[in-house]
C-alpha cells in the first residue's frame, strides 16, 4: 500500500474537460487524485501535469472494471475520501421522433449507470474504511433543471442524476457519507465548444452563447470536497452569467 496523502480522490472521465480541471484543481491543494476513464492517453497526458495524480483506466459502463477500480484504490492509497461522478456524454442532437432507442439507451447508460456503480462501489469503500465516510459528488448539469431543444436523452439523464444524489445523502447519513451535486453551464471545454459557436434555441434560432472558464467549475467542486462531512453543498448551479437558463424552455 502507497502511504496516502491527507485526501484521496477519485475523478471519473479525469482525462480532459471538467474532471481533468478539477484533478489539477484538487492536487493543487494538496489532494491526491486518481483519474479514472477508457482513454489511457488522455488520463497519463493529464497525470504528468502534477506529482499528486494518478492515471487508471476504467471503463464505468462495466461493472467488473469498476469494481477492480475501486479494489486498486484500496489496495494503493487504504482509503477513499471523494468520488466526483463526472463521466457523461452528450448525446447527438436530434428531435425525439428522430432519437434511436441506440442513442438514449447509450446516454443512460454511460450517465446513469456508469455513475450508480461507481457511486455504489464508493459507498462499500467508504463504510468499510476506517475513519469511516467520505463524500460523493455528482456532476449534473443545467439541463437537470431545463432542457436544451432536441436533447432529450440528455435531459433524462441529467433528471436522473438528481434522483440518484438525493437517495445517495439519504442512504449516506447511516456510514458518514456526504452526497452533493453541481449543475455546471457553459463551461469552456472541447465538448461544449459547438456552444459558444452557435447553439439551438428554444425559439429555433440559432445564438452563440456565453460560456465561463472551466477553472470555476473545478474551484466550485473543490469547495464542496473541502468542507468537513458535517456540511454539505446539496445542490450547486454555477454557470456563465448571462447564458440563455433563466427564463429558458
């Protein structure tokens, strides 16, 4: 067993984007972060940035995969303090007349029950360790609240992800497991890039739309892991100030 650090984290889909954002974000203050995710590549690249990250890949579709995740970071650091559940896809856009049941059943899988089984793993490590507990995380999105036209895997999923942060803080008080979600929007990263270009709007316009850096978002989720397990951020929404979400749908 490697000798931890103060705090263990783990960030699924670490290898770029948001997650890769926020495990620079978290080794910076001193965390030591796993970055978990399928592109090996991408996870090493984002691992050499900083001495307190750490690259494994892991595929959180597969239930084996993720169990043997979370069974290397037992073995390695002893514990676990923070899972942030930030893998997801967006799906293609597309009316739903015209969404194959291919692409709203491979959003919910990857969104949805990639984020169960880590979630569940998480909770056996966090009961089982001593001290007891830690904190989950769960990247939702705007689209939790309000959706985006045409993107309705999306949207259920995200729906979802809320239904499952609010059963993990109940399930959690029994083992001193904290559970919070951060609704995130237009934070600059390549998926959302199409966005600032020009994006679907509820009138069938077509609109650039503001966007933040993505260092907000990562900041965001590193206070919500520093707070101790007595307190906690059950739902946070930080977004761009003046994107189209508020008076949207």
């Amino acid at each position: 067993m490697e000798r931890p650090t103060e705090h263990i984290a783990l960030i699924t889909g670490g290898g770029s984007g948001i997650g890769k954002a926020t495990g620079l974000k978290l080794a910076q203050a001193g965390w030591h972060v796993v970055l978990a995710g399928r592109n090996l590549g991408k996870l090493q690249e984002t691992a050499q940035l900083h001495s307190n990250l750490t690259a494994i890949t892991a595929d959180v579709t597969n239930e084996t995969q993720v169990d043997a995740l979370f069974s290397e970071i037992q073995q390695r650091f002893g514990r676990l303090d923070l899972l942030f559940n930030n893998a997801g896809i967006f799906s293609p856009a597309a009316r739903i007349s015209q969404t194959s049941l291919e692409a709203f059943t491979n959003s919910l899988t990857i969104n949805v029950t990639g984020a169960f089984l880590c979630a569940r793993a998480a909770f056996r490590l966090m009961a089982a360790q001593t001290p007891q507990g830690g904190r989950i995380i769960n990247n939702g999105s705007i689209s939790a609240h309000v959706p985006r036209p045409h993107a309705v895997a999306y949207t259920v999923s995200k729906h979802a992800i809320t239904g499952l942060t609010r059963s993990l803080s109940l399930e959690g008080r029994a083992n001193n497991i904290a559970c919070g979600q951060i609704d995130i929007g237009n934070a600059t990263t390549e998926l959302t890039a199409g966005i600032a270009r020009g994006s679907l709007q509820a009138d069938g316009t077509q609109a650039p739309e503001p966007m933040m850096d993505v260092d907000h978002a990562a900041s965001s989720v590193l206070h919500m892991a520093s707070l101790p397990l007595t307190a906690n951020v059950q739902f946070m929404t930080v977004m761009a100030t003046s994107m189209p979400f508020i008076g949207r749908g």
